[in-house]
C-alpha cells in the first residue's frame, strides 16, 4: 500500500495515518498539486505550497509500505474474501455508525447503546474487530483502490482545529491524535485499540489471533516529491524549485489546473491531447471524485496518463530497491531466512489481493 505523507513521519517511523492506497495518482494530481480555485497551492501563483503534506518546511513523499494481514479473526465483518468496509476516519469521528460496536468488552451493551445514535462511550467500539477495508474508486483514473486499516484513537483527529467532520456536540472536544504528551490521547488509544494492536506491537497478527490484532505495517521504502517530478537535484525542496526564476513547469493554475509542463503530467497536455482544451479543474476533479464524466474522450486520456504514472512510479521504487539490495549486499546482509539480496525485487515477490468492493472495473 502507498500513502502521500511528510518525510518527517517516514524517518519518524511512523504509520499513523488510516487510509492507504494502491500505488494510483489520483491523490496526487487531484488533491496535492491541483484545486479548482485557479490558483493551486503548489503552482508558483499559490506560493509553491503542497497541500496536505510538507507542512513547516517539511517534505513530501510517496512512502511504500507493506500489510501483514490475518483476517480470520474478524471474518464476520469481512465482505467476499478478506476485506471489510472502507471506513473513512482519517479526521476523527468515524463516517459510519452502524459499523461500530456495542460489546468491545464481551458485555452485551453495557451503555445501553443505540446503533444510529451517536453518545461518545458507545459508537467507537468495533463490532467485529478490525479488518482492513478496501474500495474501488472511480475508473476516471484508471480505478485506484483505497484501504482502511484503522489504527488506535479513531475517536480523534490528526489536528483537532479541523473543521470536518462537523462536531456532533457541544460538549465534545477535538484532541490531536498524534499528541503525546495529552493524558486524554493516551486514555483514548488505550480504549480504541485498534487493529495494530499487537502486544504492544512485537508480535505479529499471524502469532496473536484476535480483532485488536489484525494488521501489522511494515515501511518498506519512499520516494521523495523531488524524485517523482524529476527535479534538479540542485534543488533540495520543492519550494525552492518551484520559485526560481528559471522555473516555468509551475507557473499554472488556469484552465484544467494541471501543471503539464512538468514530466509527470505531460501527457495531459491540451497541446498533446486537443480533446482537453477547455477543460476546468472542476470538471475532471469531479470526475475523478466519482462523477460524471466529461467525455469518454477526455476520459480514455485521465485513464492512458493514471496507467503509465503508474507504470513510471513502480519502476522508481524498483531502482530504489535494487541501489538498497546492492548496499545490503556490500555489506553483507541477507534476508530474514539468510539468503543474499540477489535479484530481488518486492513487486516480483508479493501479489496484492483483489478488491471485489466498489466500482466494477472495466476490462478493455
């Protein structure tokens, strides 16, 4: 799985976020380095500012990271095989009430919970433990797959000024998730385990078979925003690069919003494709978002540039992965069974389930 994150959580080691996905651009293009106001953040116009990660100086990058998943402790919940319901909870709250449970304790309601009534004792409590949920998104795209793994303290937010979702109650107060040294944090990811919870983690889900302890994330490598958009390695920030002078590749904003200058999103350039003159930033976001679609023109284009985005991401973190085996290799570490890291590649060695939940996907 892949998520967009800062360079600061991945050295951190941290794999605090609760949604991932396959190894698709959408999140990129459509929420990173566009938006629909004609001045998108990350282009010169918007101050060359990445939305969502690379906040305070911080940098952004595309992180790998590999699941290891058991979900026969929690196969009442899972849908047609092994994946549960996509739960959207990244910002505290989950979206789904009825997905929530009364009897975490084996006590049989003991708040006396109603299922579509929201009270803070009773709806953060899963039902039937933790599965790791997937869904198919919108075949704008080229139909990337998104995953829950819910973590610990899904009551809270990543920062509690946000806004979304709305709070429930006047009495109900917002908590950084990620703070610490907040007694309150503490006793919440104590009570909202989570599916990581593994015996305070050195164990794995295959060695403690129970619904707190399904999921265990592995880092498995990441790419730096520089790398992706084929950067100047002159340049240590895309700040910096974004505002030189001689940079022309992020001065966009108008029209579709798309900067096609760059390499990364040459092939959505209207002077390539002439089907995309003309076409706003909220047209194809909203297509991309799951609604309709501009054109099945314009649509064949969004989905021939996600495939090969795709083709061109993975063949990075192949090279990434061969430079970090030839170094294992000089030194003379092996894999965890002893064996030299020689031709090795990951994406060889590991296939990644199907999802069977969301839009079909189309066979062309």
């Amino acid at each position: 799985m892949y998520r967009w994150t800062t360079k600061k959580e991945v050295t951190e080691h941290r794999v605090s976020t609760d949604s991932f996905s396959d190894i698709n651009p959408y999140y990129f293009i459509a929420n990173l380095m566009t938006s629909m106001s004609g001045r998108p953040l990350a282009s010169k116009a918007g101050g060359c500012h990445i939305s969502h990660c690379g906040a305070d100086g911080d940098e952004c990058v595309l992180e790998r990271v590999y699941m290891m998943y058991n979900s026969e402790a929690v196969q009442s919940v899972t849908s047609q095989g092994i994946w549960g319901q996509h739960v959207a909870i990244d910002n505290g709250i989950p979206n789904m009430y009825s997905y929530w449970a009364f009897n975490f304790t084996g006590v049989e309601n003991p708040q006396f919970c109603q299922e579509d009534t929201y009270t803070l004792p009773c709806n953060f409590y899963f039902r039937g433990g933790y599965p790791i949920g997937c869904n198919k998104f919108s075949d704008f795209l080229d139909t990337p797959v998104w995953y829950s793994v819910v973590g610990g303290c899904a009551q809270y937010p990543y920062n509690k000024e946000t806004q979304t979702p709305e709070k429930v109650s006047g009495d109900f107060v917002w908590h950084n998730k990620l703070d610490d040294s907040d007694p309150e944090v503490a006793k919440c990811f104590e009570e909202m385990r989570g599916g990581d919870y593994c015996e305070g983690g050195q164990k794995t889900p295959f060695e403690v078979n129970s619904k707190t302890c399904t999921w265990k994330a592995m880092q498995a490598g990441y790419l730096d925003v520089l790398d992706v958009l084929n950067v100047a390695s002159s340049f240590t920030s895309y700040t910096d690069w974004c505002l030189a002078d001689a940079t022309t590749e992020t001065d966009y904003g108008h029209g579709s919003g798309i900067p096609s200058d760059m390499t990364f999103f040459a092939n959505l350039s209207s002077k390539t494709f002439p089907v995309l003159d003309g076409l706003s930033a909220q047209a194809w976001i909203t297509a991309a978002s799951g609604g309709q679609s501009p054109g099945a023109d314009v649509k064949k284009v969004f989905q021939n540039w996600a495939k090969y985005a795709k083709v061109r991401l993975e063949q990075m973190f192949d090279e990434m992965e061969k430079q970090a085996f030839a170094a294992y290799t000089l030194h003379g570490q092996t894999d965890p069974n002893g064996r030299p890291y020689q031709n090795c590649l990951s994406r060889a060695d590991f296939t990644v389930p199907a999802c069977s939940l969301g839009v079909e996907e189309l066979v062309v």
